[in-house]
C-alpha cells in the first residue's frame, strides 16, 4: 500500500489529505502527519497551550489568550478554501460544512469598516477633506507607475526580479504618502522593502477589493479564531478518516536516491528528531510513496513574552526552511530558501493579543472608532512604528468567558521606538504595548471624557497582554527572482511536492491560505494523474470590464 508523508501540520497539508482522500480515493490510514507543533500560522490557543509548544519558554504569566495573526478571507478570490472546507463537516453546528460556517456567519456580520485610517491631526480620517481615506491621493506619476505594474503581462514577470516596490516607484516617491498606500500596507502586510513581482500579482488577484479597500467590504471572516474555525474541523476530519498525527517531531533532513544523472528527485528517506525526548530517527520511504513538504512557514522561530516581560528573539533559522536548504544542496532548480529566510529585517513584525476581564476597553475603542467589534482594522498613519488593531467578534475563543474580551494588534516596525514608550517595539513588554496603544487612542479621541483618564481602570482589567516576534511573518513578499521558489511539483521529482507560501505557482497571490491549498491540490492531482484542467477554477477579475472601470475610478477618486 502506497503512503504518503506529510511534513508540517498546517492547513497546506492539512488539504492535501483531504484532496488525496476525497478526490484521489486514498484511505485515511495511508497519511500520517509530522508536525513541529500544532498551531501553524492559523493559529489561536490558550497562552498555557503555546507554552508546550517548541521553541516557546514558560511565561511568568499565562493567563489569557494569543492569536499571532489577525485573519481576513476572501469570498471571490479563496476558490479552492471553500472548496475543501465544503468537504468538512463543522464541529459547530452539525449537519453543516465549514464553508457554511463561515459564510453563514460573514453573511450575517458583514464588514464596514468606517475608521480604517487614523492620525492626530484629523482623529478619523473620514471628514470629508483632503486627507479623508476615501481618496487614494494619487499624483499622475503614481497612476502610471502602478497601472504600468498591474498591466505587466505575466509573461514579462523577470522584468521585476529581484525588484523591490520601492524600486519601481523610485520616479515617484510620493505613492508612500498616500492613503492608497497606508491602506494597502498595512492590509496585507507590505514593505516598500517588500517584492513588487508579488504587488504585481496582488493588483491583479485583488483588483475586485482596490475600489472597497477604504471600507473592507470584501474581507471574509471566521467565527472564532482560525485555529478554532478552520484547522480544528480539518485536523478532526482526517483524524475520523485515520490520518495519523505525530507531534513534535521536526524532520531534519531528506535522503534522496542516487541516480546516475542526480537529477530525478526520488525521496527515499526522512531523518528526523523528537523535539521533546531528544531522541532522532529515520523513517523509510518507498519510492512509491509520496512525500508533501512545507518548506517554509512564516511562524517559525517567533518568541512570546508576557504583560512584564518583553520577547526575547529568537535566533533559530527556520526549521521548515531548514530541511528546504538541505534539498537545494542536493538539486540545483529547487530555489533559494536564504533570500526568503536570511533576511529578518525585510521580513519581521510584531503582533500583540490582549485578553481583559471585562468589555471595558473594547467598549471605549468601539466609542472612539465608532464601531463593533469584529468590523475594522484601524491603521496609526503617523505612529513611528505602524501600528494597526483589529478587535474580533467577541468571542474570540470557545474558552473565552462571557465577560472576558480579547483583541490583537500588530507593529509592523518592530526596531523602531514607541512614539508613548521610548524603546524599540522589540523590547516592550505587553504592558507597555498596551500603554502605546493607548497612547495613540487618547491621541484620536475627541471626547472631553478622554480615554487617558481612565488608564488605571484598563490597566486593572488587563488579563494578560502576549508581545510575538515574528521574524519571518513577510517573509513570502521578500524580493524574489524567478527561480528562488521550487515549482509545486520540481521538474524530474518522482515523490516529493513542495506544499506552501514558497513554492511557484503561476498567477495566485501569497500570504493567503488559498495560496497553500491551490498547491496542495495542484500537488495531489499530479501524483493521482488527474488533469490540471479539472483543478477549482479560479476568477480572472482583471480581465473583467466592470471590474477594470470602476478600479480606474479609484485611481482618480
Ligand atoms: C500574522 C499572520 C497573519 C496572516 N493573515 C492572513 C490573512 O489575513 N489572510 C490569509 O489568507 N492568510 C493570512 N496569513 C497567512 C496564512 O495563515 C498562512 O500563510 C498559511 O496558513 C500558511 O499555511 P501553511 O500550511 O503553508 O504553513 P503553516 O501554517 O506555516 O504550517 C506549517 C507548519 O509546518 C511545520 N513544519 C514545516 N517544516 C517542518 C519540518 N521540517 N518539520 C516539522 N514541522 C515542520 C511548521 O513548523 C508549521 O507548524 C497570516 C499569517 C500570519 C502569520
């Protein structure tokens, strides 16, 4: 009997399965499952989880909640995620799918979001003047620079190696003063450092949400955190259908066969060690057997701190990219893992969660942004070190009691000082964190009643504030040149796929779960010979002329 090895436990593999059990007629006994620990990059868990899990250390406090990423779907562009979560059954509500779940629960708490952009000066950036975050506040140079990158045809995609977005608008600076930028920066997570062949990719793949992006219309989210909505019914799912799991256990290196012309790439074996025990192994692969390998996954190597201690970084090269490195050491088209995993300061940011004891706090920001829970994502335009919040739906959490609340939040320059706490963002602790965001919150409040009065009275509710360093967290937007990502399927591999953000795949944009499923399933039907025609469509909006009309208004709005 054929098997299949999975390397990592997140959503990419996670779809695999479920493509090789649903549509390659596999039994679930056939797939086990290695994984380093359990909570990927979809993530969200008790603090006391986290603390079990690798690479963490134990917290002088663990109450409370983490989520290191805040999360946004999309209805028209995740073509292959709603696909496979039709497949699986919701452990909420039963009888439903997970799809249902999500849609169901989008449909009934739509996103509007009426406070995106915010600053001293103006409080909310939405009176109506100059600086209101309906206008995208191009200049004509800025026009023709951006409309020249999205109509590059993806033939001439070369053209933009090793470019970087604040390369290709080098004539024309004045597009990162704008509120198209802020917005779209602070949205997906954009550097200026970032790669703009994947701006590229995302002007065209999101070109739908360009003119919505003030208001966040077209973002999609989950009940609860994603870890809870959509990893948790997967990892069941398989488990019913005798997937096995096997935790903790990080594989170290592939054993390749040796074939006369080293150039078919045939699996053989995998070495790994049990982070707990210690112990190291070798598990035997047939050359028939298929092996699905995360090889790069932005989490990794991040650290948590608590509400009094700060994080301390941690300085592991990515264990995903790791076992990736040791195969390009063997094969020379398998891309190059350091120009995505070697260079922190392109790549990094820090994300905070805070859970409290009562709605206090959630209230005032509901008050100052002007609405609900689970409706924004409220950018800082002018703090130092780009700060960003998003308060969920409350719960968050299964777990959460009804009194607790719990938001996160994210700094996207992490080296830079506070503008309320003088010290890089790296070395606050969660409170301090906290004080920063207050801070910017009394800043915008124009209540006579301000929220700087009522600082004790937060600070008395804080359950726990947990600060993540992510070094890797934009990893996937780092310049890249055509080459540096391994295809799906590696020309000449018999058995092994690369599944994840960092394996090439035409069109499809990164740092979407869409992106790690559309490779699973394209890696899965390879194997199982089903043709790539009856792969999940996928929409083409930048071909659609009501779309393209009105994305040419938004230039000029
Ligand atoms: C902060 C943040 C915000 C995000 N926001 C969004 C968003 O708004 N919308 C969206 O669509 N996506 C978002 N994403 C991205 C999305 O969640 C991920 O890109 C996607 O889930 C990646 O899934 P994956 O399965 O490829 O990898 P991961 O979820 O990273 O899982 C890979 C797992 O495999 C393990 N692994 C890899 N190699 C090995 C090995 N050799 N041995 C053992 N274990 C190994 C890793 O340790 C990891 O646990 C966000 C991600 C983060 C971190």
């Amino acid at each position: 009997m054929e098997k299949a090895y999975m390397i990592g436990t997140g959503i990419a593999n996670l779809a695999a399965g479920i493509y090789l059990i649903r549509d390659g007629g596999w039994t679930g006994d056939q797939i086990t499952m290695y994984g380093l620990e359990k909570h990927g990059a979809n993530d969200g868990a008790a603090v006391t989880d986290y603390e079990q899990e690798y690479g963490n250390q134990r917290l002088s406090n663990n109450q409370g909640f983490l989520a290191k990423g805040g999360r946004m779907l999309n209805e028209e562009t995740y073509e292959n995620l709603w696909d496979i979560l039709r497949s699986v059954p919701s452990l909420d509500n039963p009888g439903q799918s997970v799809t249902d779940d999500i849609l169901n629960f989008d449909h009934a708490h739509p996103t509007h979001d009426v406070a995106r952009l915010m600053d001293k000066k103006n409080g909310i950036r939405n009176n109506g003047g100059a600086d209101d975050y309906y206008h995208m506040q191009f200049n004509n140079k800025d026009r023709f620079l951006l409309s020249k990158l999205m109509t590059m045809p993806e033939s001439k995609e070369a053209k933009l190696n090793d470019i970087s977005i604040e390369e290709w608008f080098a004539d024309s600076p004045h597009i990162f003063t704008t509120n198209f930028w802020y917005m779209w920066e602070t949205t997906f997570a954009f550097k200026k450092e970032s790669s703009a062949m994947e701006l590229r990719r995302y002007m065209n793949r999101m070109i739908l949400e360009f003119s919505r992006i003030n208001t966040l219309e077209g973002v999609t989210r989950t009940p609860y955190n994603q870890f809870e909505s959509i990893i948790l019914p997967m990892r069941k799912y398989l488990e019913d259908q005798g997937v096995i799991f096997i935790n903790n256990r990080k594989i170290t290196a592939f054993n390749f066969k040796d074939t006369p012309l080293r150039d078919d790439i045939i699996v053989t074996g995998l070495e790994y060690e049990d982070v707990e025990s210690g112990e190291t192994g070798k598990i035997m692969v047939d050359e028939n057997d298929l092996v699905f390998d995360i090889n790069g996954a932005i989490t990794d190597s991040s650290s948590m701190g608590d509400l009094n201690t700060p994080v301390k970084e941690n300085m592991e090269y990515a264990p995903s990219a790791a076992l990736w490195k040791q195969a390009t050491e063997h094969f020379y088209n398998l891309g190059n893992p350091d120009k995505f995993f070697n260079d922190r300061a392109q790549s990094e940011w820090m994300s905070f969660t805070v859970t409290t004891s009562n709605h206090y706090l959630v209230n005032e920001i509901s008050r100052i942004t002007q609405q609900e829970p689970g409706n924004a994502l409220n950018t800082w335009v002018d703090s130092n070190n780009l700060l960003s919040i998003v308060v969920h739906h409350q719960p968050h959490f299964h777990a959460q009691k009804e009194n607790e609340t719990v938001f996160w939040g994210y700094f996207m320059f992490p080296r830079k000082n506070g503008d309320y706490v003088d010290k890089p963002v790296i070395e606050m602790t969660g409170k301090e964190m906290l004080q920063e965001l207050l801070g910017h919150l009394a800043e915008v409040d124009r209540a006579a009643d301000n929220i700087s009065e009522h600082e004790q009275e937060i600070m008395d509710s804080v359950i726990n504030v947990i600060p993540v360093y992510m070094p890797y967290a934009s990893a996937l937007f780092n310049q890249r040149a055509i080459g540096d990502r391994p295809d799906v399927v590696p020309k000449n591999s018999k058995n092994l796929a690369f599944v994840s953000q960092f394996a090439e795949m035409p069109f499809d944009m990164v740092f979407t779960e869409q992106y790690s499923i559309r490779a699973a399933q394209k890696a899965v039907y390879h194997f199982m010979g089903i043709p790539e025609s009856q792969m999940t469509p996928v929409h083409h909006y930048e071909k659609d002329p009501k779309v393209l009309l009105k994305a040419t208004k938004t230039m000029f709005r």
